[in-house]
C-alpha cells in the first residue's frame, strides 16, 4: 500500500504543478485579451495607433511653433520697416525750419522778376523733391477748416465775429508736416472763438 500512496502522492504532485500550470496559463490567457481589448502595446495594432497619437502631437507642436515663429518673423519685420522709415525723423524735423524759410522767401520774392528768385525758387523745389523723397509732406491746412488737435496746435484764439467760424482755423501760421502719415510737427493754427 505504501507504493500506492507514493504513486498517489506523485500523481498528486504532479496534478497540483498541472493545475498550477493551468492557473497561470489562464490568468496570462485573460491578461492578454485585456490587453488586446484595449489595444495592448504588444500587438502591432497598439504600437501603430501609440505611435500616430505621437506623431499627431508632434505635428501639433510643430505647427504652433511655425506659426509663433512667422508672427515673430513679420513683427521684427514690421518694426525693422518702421524703424528705418523713421530713422531720419531728427533730421526731417531740424530741415523744417528751412523749408520754412524758402517759403517765406519766395513769398517776399513773389512780385519781383528776377533772375535771383529763379534761381532761390530752383533751390527751393529740389528741396521740396528731396523731402517728398524722404515721405515728409506738408499738411493740407486751410483757413475755415475744422480745429483738429491730432494736426493742429492752436497758438492763440481770436474772438470772430462771424458764428461759422468759430471753433474753426481763422489763420495758418506755420505749415504742419506729416511723415508717411505720422505728425512730425504740428501745423500752428489760430482758432476762431
């Protein structure tokens, strides 16, 4: 009898491994279906929707760099443009006062004919040319017109005795300039009250 309990004990043996054999085989079993359920990283399928989920972020993060990096790009560019057609305004602003001496020049000269004045008005346009070149422009400033404190500089107000011009530019004392549509010096105006 005792060689059957040793063959029992040994069948015993022998289906305790099997049964834990098969114990560990089914929870591997159910381990790999709930990987394959939801899309395990083992399975090609899982390691192909991983990697398109990477590259989507990726392309994501590339296309907003690309598009920080052309507003940067357009804005240096920007700033880079305004600040080279702005970069003579100094200077712009010291010539002024000479244009503004040729005017008053070839107002005093205006009823002479005089080889003179021919050759002070030749001067005076090729310098008109030279600062039209450089987008300087003279403000377009009529008497009657509206008082505009973005162009105009009232110096003094002067009481009038017609009601529409009050409020209104009576006199142009010094011509305003623009520089490609920025104020570089306003038009000094006497306003009507």
């Amino acid at each position: 009898m005792s060689e059957k309990y040793d063959t029992n004990e040994n069948e015993m043996s022998q289906n305790e491994e099997i049964i834990s054999e098969n114990e560990e085989s089914a929870e591997n079993l159910t381990e790999s279906q709930e990987n394959d359920a939801s899309g395990t990283e083992n399975s090609p399928e899982g390691k192909i929707a991983r990697q398109e989920a990477e590259l989507g972020e990726q392309k994501e993060k590339f296309i907003r760099l690309y598009s920080e990096f052309e507003n940067f790009r357009r804005r240096t560019a920007k700033e880079k443009l305004e600040m080279i057609q702005s970069a003579n305004e100094q200077l712009l602003k010291t010539l002024l006062p000479i244009a503004d001496d040729f005017d008053r020049a070839a107002k005093a000269f205006a009823n002479k004919d005089d080889k003179d004045l021919e050759g002070l008005l030749l001067i005076y346009n090729k310098f008109k040319k030279t600062l039209d070149q450089a987008g300087v422009k003279v403000m377009d400033v009529k008497a009657g017109a509206d008082f505009d404190a973005d162009f105009h500089e009232a110096i003094t107000q002067i009481p009038v005795e017609d009601e529409n011009l009050k409020g209104k530019i009576v006199d142009v004392v010094e011509n305003g300039y623009l520089l490609i549509d920025k104020v570089i010096r306003y038009a000094k105006v006497v306003v009507g009250s």
